[in-house]
C-alpha cells in the first residue's frame, strides 16, 4: 500500500513531536535527580561555604558506584571540572 507524500510528512511530523517530548521529559527527569542529590549532599565536606551542591553542578557519571544512592559515580561539575573525583567513592569518571 502506498501513501502519499502528505501523509508521510504527516507521519515525520508526528514522530519528530513524539521525541521532542521524549526529550523534554528526559531532560527533566534527569533534573530532578540531580535536585534530589544536591538535597543529599548538603553536608558535603567539599562545599564553598558549606552551602551544597547546586543540582545544575551534578554531573552524573557512567560508572556503577556502590555508595551512590543512584548506583553511578556523580561529581561535582563545580569544584571537579575533570570529574575526578566521585562524590561518593573517590574514582574519576576516566579510567582504563
Ligand atoms: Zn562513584
């Protein structure tokens, strides 16, 4: 069966809108992870002025981390630009 090239373009549109939203909620779920750990964090000793961690600075790494309450090493994008340091179990995010 053939269709037209109006419905497929119909089709496009609707899938491109499908994984614009698929995106949105990616985006925020991952936010509000970070937002939970910053709560967590709070008495990190490596805090400027023992303020915590903004949940913007959380950088959520690839590695399975057991102490990490989400199971994957997380850093500090503030304080460790070069994620060299989880904030749970020391390990840099780059390793052979
Ligand atoms: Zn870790």
């Amino acid at each position: 069966m053939e269709k037209n090239i109006q419905t497929l373009m119909e089709m496009l549109r609707d899938a491109e809108g499908r994984k614009l939203d698929a995106e949105r909620n990616l985006v925020m779920a991952e936010l509000e992870v970070r937002q939970a750990l910053s709560k967590t964090l709070g008495g990190y000793a490596g805090t400027f002025l023992g303020v915590g961690i903004c949940a913007a600075a959380i950088e959520i790494g690839h590695w399975a981390c057991e102490t990490s309450p989400i199971a994957v090493c997380v850093y500090d994008d503030w304080s460790d630009p070069i994620h060299d340091n989880c904030l749970y179990c020391n390990n840099p995010e780059e390793r052979k």
